[in-house]
C-alpha cells in the first residue's frame, strides 16, 4: 500500500483593497524625540546586576563602592563597570571623597524613565 501525500498550490490574488482602513491620523517619527537617551536608559536597567545596584542605592540614599563589593559578590571592577553603566546611563551620581566613591540614584532620571514607559502606554 503506498501512502498519498497531498499538497495544495496557493496562488495570491492581486487585489486592490488596502488590508486595512488608512488612519486619518499619521505616525511620524522624530529623529530628536528622546528615544536613543531612553533607549540607554533601559539598556542600563535591562541587566538584573544593575538594576539590583540601583535598587540597592535609592534604599540606602547613598553608597560607597566599598560596600557594593560585598554585598553582591562581584569583583570591584565588575562592580565599577555596572557602575560606569549607570552613571553613562544618567540613573547614578558619584562623588569622589577621599579614596572612596560614594554613589546616589539620580530620581528625575528613574522618574523620566517611568514617563517614557507610560507615553508608550
């Protein structure tokens, strides 16, 4: 007995109907629209490192890279590195004092990721 296999041609019809109804309104997007800094933004908080860091220091007001170390088990210059990120990012502030670095959540820019993800919303 030999088995049948059946196959089927599908042939597209040009038409000449839209796929769907043209918006009376347009998308436009802007090149200075504020999404190449957001999109920093949220690559900076996308690692889970980073964001545990950042969460760490707004609980606290303020760190010193001293105490980061520890806590998360990470050589300092991993450490420095997430550090670097933030701060590239806008999410961090630092302040030298003495040999040690002290660091602090910079809230408008949490706050103005939060506004970026709601206009999306």
């Amino acid at each position: 007995m030999m088995p049948f296999v059946i196959t089927t041609v599908t042939k597209a019809q040009p038409t000449s109907d839209a796929c769907c109804p043209i918006p009376e309104r347009h998308f436009h997007p802007e090149e200075n629209d504020g999404a190449k800094e957001a999109a920093t933004v949220f690559r900076a908080l996308a690692d889970e490192t980073r964001l545990r860091i950042l969460k760490g220091i707004s609980q606290m007001g303020e760190l010193c890279e001293c105490n980061i170390v520890p806590v998360f088990g990470l050589s300092q210059p991993t450490v420095n590195y997430h550090l670097k990120v933030l701060r590239a990012a806008g999410l961090v502030s630092s302040e030298r004092r003495g040999q040690w670095v002290y660091h602090r959540v910079n809230q408008r820019a949490v706050l103005g990721a939060v506004r970026d993800l709601t206009e999306v919303a």
